[in-house]
C-alpha cells in the first residue's frame, strides 16, 4: 500500500503540474473574421488532414482528435454523414465540424487500440479507448515503480489519463499551418461536414478572411502584376467576401485555390490591406470586379436592371489606362446557331433577320428581336440574360460584355411570287432545277448560276457579327483597368475610389 500512495501522490503532484501550466494547452483555433466557402456538394469525398484537428460530432457534441496525416472518407447514406478514418467510423444525422488546434507541442500516436486509465498502470479502471485513427495531447511521462513507462494525455472531450508506452508513441508537432487536402488542393483552416437534401454532403471550408483572401487574390489577379494593383483586388475582393451571404470557390463567387495557390507577392498585397473595406453611408458595400470595361465601366442599372438610384457607387465611369486583350473583339454567327440559342428548329424555321435594343448609357443591349419564318421574338434581360443568346467558344461559352452592335449581311436573295427577298440562309428550303424540279437544300453548300458562272456558297454561312468591347458584367472595378492605374503611379485606395464613386475606403 506504500507504494501504491506514492504512486497517487506522484500522479497527484503531475495533475497539479499540469493544471499549472494549463495555459499553454492545446486549444480550439477561432477566427476574428469567419467567412465558409463551399468547397463541393457530393456524396463521397475525400479529405487529407495534415495538421492536429478537432472531430466534432454536429448530432451529440462528441469530440475527437484526429491523428495528423490521416485520410478520411466522407459519404452520405441513409441520411447520415458518415466518415470512415480506417481503424473508427463516424456517423451523424446533423455533420461534423473539423476545427483546427493550435498551441500542440506534442502528440500521443497509438500502434493499436489503446485504454486510457485513470492511473499509470493497467489494473487501474479504463477511461475510455483510443483508435489508431485517434490522437490526444501528451502531458507528461512516468514510470511506474514495475518499471513501466506511461504517457499523461488529454482527449479532446477533456478527459485525462494515462497511456501504455506499449502502444503508444510521442511525437513533436512541427506543422506551422495546418492545412486540409481535398483532391490536389491544400486549404487552411477547418471544415463543415453538412447534410443536403440532394443526398450529398457540402464541404464547406472554414477560416479567417484574411486567409480566404492569400487564397482568392493570385486566382483573380495575376501575381507578377503591379502592386498597388493587387493591393486594390484586395480591397475589393475583401469587401466583396464581407457582404456575401454564401462563398463558393468558383467564378460563382470569387476564384478560391486555397493555400496551395498563395503566392509572397499577392500575401502581401493582402496583409499591407488587412481591415480595409469599401464603404457607403460608413457601411461596408459589395464591390464587383471583372476583367476588362472596354474604356467605360457599366451602370448597374443598365446590365443588371438594378434600381439605380439604390447604387449610386454603382456607375459608368471612365477607364483611361486599361490595355487589354479583350478591350476590342468580334464574334460571328450563323442564323441556326441563333435560332437555337432562342429556341426555334433550324430544320424547320427560317432567319430572316436579327436586331438588338442598346439602351444603356453606353450602348449596353438590354433585348434582341428576330424575325423568322415562325414569327417574330423578342427576349429581354440582364447582361447574362443578352450575352447568352450568342454561343461561342471560350470566354464561358458566350459573348464576353452586353456592349456590342450587330451586322448582318444577308447573303442570298430568293425570287419570291411578290419579287425578291434577302435572307441570311437556305437550308432546307426547297429550289427550282433547270428542269423545273424543286429540290431541298440540304447540303452544306451550294452552288448559284450566275451570269458570270457559278458561285458556290455556304448554305448557312456566317452572317450576323457582334462587335463589341470589354469582358464581364463592367460593373465596378476592371482589373486590366487597375494595373494600368498602377501602372500610371496610382495607389490603392484611390483606384478603389475611381471605380466606387461616393465611397470611403478604410478600416
């Protein structure tokens, strides 16, 4: 019994050691500004955790440490969230939080299942049990008077114990920013497991804004451009992620890479910016931004059909140094693929001709009408809306800006009962032979006797041209625009103000 009470007085003294230095535990890491960005929406994913992180179940408030560089599988079945880390599984109706955990010197790593006991040696009562896929924080050694060595560790529910060296290993932790790894792509902070009603699971990525940023700011802006113009995609993208009710790592919202894409120059241009935020009426705003303006930024009135006079930081203003590839461009059509983008068969319908309605300030087209052979149509919109009636390769697939005029060159002239008619196509249409024999057109080309000879032509050529300027919706801020401002010894916040008349940019 001697021994045994200077056993629990040693155990005793190490308690109080611990309790004294309980400051410098293991503790959750919170941010001052938490933004979530939407990694993905699927049934089954992947995620590399290279870092000590927390395992909270949403359901019932369990909590786990999971050991660093450990692989986890999450799917979704019989409405739960489930996730398979090997050696233990998990399930929750309502998700999991993985949070991460700072301030770890030193970490329990177990070989096999392993009994956490109230006492350093094993005829004392078990804790609780430790998975292979499971860590704690390691306290302090001891060895027992058998000559037995035994780690004090502390589980990420709080409860403390002692472990068996002979399935437990320490190790340092060395990670300085952990990160989370989904597919090739490594991300800061922690993650939100969360059910959908589509069957899947969103990943949601959680972390400081700042840190969002060094993500956002080199997949928005080329790295190697000027400074002060990066620092101004700080400022804007800042503000914009602020007022944003949900963030996905798409152009849906701003283009998100995570750590793995962070760059020392963009990082910087976001910590010489940290706090500063666009403001109207001292009240943060959503900034917009988008390649290039053409020479003129937009009126959000005139390509969103926004109530104007509620946006008036929102406005045209000029764009005197951009220098951009997609200032200028043309694009051309034929009358099929115009057809179809407003929903009529070629096969059966006829092009006669196309025209557009420039009603913005600058010439921006809020409709376009065509006459054809089933009628005329007219559709209206916002800029998506208008620059979605013109398919196109690249650039998204449609027009690049809602600034644009249109040509049309109708190519054939067609003998009617009542006298000619100019259209743009003969498809399908039926002809008269020499012979007096009418004939479906249906070939790719065709050939014309003319009195100089015959002409051969593109039954359906491309005819109707789109001329216009810029690249995106123009509203705010023109990132090509920008750098040439910097690039004109502009600084930051007064290339922020150019594009956002009538507002404060500040902390």
């Amino acid at each position: 019994m001697a021994a045994r009470r200077v056993i629990l007085g040693v155990l005793l003294t190490l308690s109080l050691l611990w309790t004294q230095d309980a400051a410098n535990a293991a503790s959750i890491k919170t941010y001052s500004n938490p933004v979530a960005v939407q990694l993905t929406d699927t049934s089954t994913s992947t995620l590399k955790l290279q870092g000590f992180y927390e395992l909270t179940n949403k359901a019932n408030n369990q909590k786990t440490f999971l050991l660093p560089n450990l692989t986890i599988t999450i799917t979704r079945a019989q409405g739960n969230v489930n996730i398979d880390a090997g050696s233990i599984s998990f399930s929750s109706s309502s998700g999991f939080e993985l949070k991460e955990v700072t301030n770890v010197k030193q970490y329990a790593r177990f070989t096999s299942t392993t009994e956490l006991k109230s006492g350093a040696t094993a005829d004392y009562t078990t804790k609780k049990t430790f998975a292979k896929a499971e860590t704690a924080e390691y306290i302090q050694t001891f060895v027992n008077n058998k000559g037995e060595t035994w780690y004090n560790v502390l589980a990420a529910d709080g409860t403390k114990g002692w472990v068996s060296a002979n399935s437990t290993l320490i190790d340092n932790y060395s990670i300085s920013i952990p990160t989370l790894v989904y597919g090739s792509t490594s991300y800061r902070g922690g993650v939100s497991l969360l059910p959908k009603t589509s069957g899947k699971v969103a990943v949601m990525n959680n972390l400081d804004l700042e840190d969002y940023l060094k993500g956002v700011i080199p997949n928005e802006m080329p790295a190697s451009w000027h400074k002060e113009a990066l620092k101004a995609q700080a400022i804007v993208a800042r503000s914009y992620a602020a007022n944003s009710m949900s963030l996905k790592n798409t152009t849906a919202s701003q283009v998100y890479k995570g750590y793995s894409s962070e760059d020392s120059r963009t990082n910087q241009a976001v910590d010489e910016t940290s706090g500063i935020l666009v403001k109207h009426n001292g009240k943060p705003i959503q900034t917009f931004f988008y390649s290039t303006s053409g020479g003129r930024t937009a009126n959000v009135g005139d390509v969103w059909n926004s109530n104007q006079a509620s946006f008036p930081y929102l406005i045209s203003v000029d764009d005197p140094y951009e220098s951009s590839p997609h200032s200028n461009w043309e694009n051309s059509f034929t009358s099929s693929m115009i057809l179809k983008s407003f929903g009529f068969d070629p096969s059966s319908t006829i092009l006669f001709d196309i025209s557009i309605n420039p009603t913005g300030a600058n010439g921006e087209v809020s409709s376009v009408t065509i006459d054809t052979s089933a009628g005329q149509k007219t559709i209206t919109g916002n800029e998506q809306t208008i620059r979605k009636l013109f398919p196109i390769e690249g650039s998204y697939g449609f027009l690049r800006s809602n600034w644009f005029t249109i040509k049309v060159n109708k190519d054939f002239a067609i003998q009617t009962t009542t006298g000619q008619q100019s259209q743009l196509e003969v498809t399908g249409q039926q002809v008269m032979t020499g012979s007096n024999t009418p004939v479906s057109i249906s070939s790719e080309k065709v050939s014309i006797q003319t009195s100089s000879g015959i002409v051969t032509k593109y039954s359906d050529p491309v005819s109707i041209t789109a001329t216009g300027k810029g690249w995106g919706h123009r509203i705010g801020m023109s990132q090509y625009g920008a750098k040439g401002f910097a690039e004109h010894n502009w600084k930051a916040i007064d290339i922020v103000k150019h594009y956002f008349p009538n507002t404060e940019v500040s902390k």
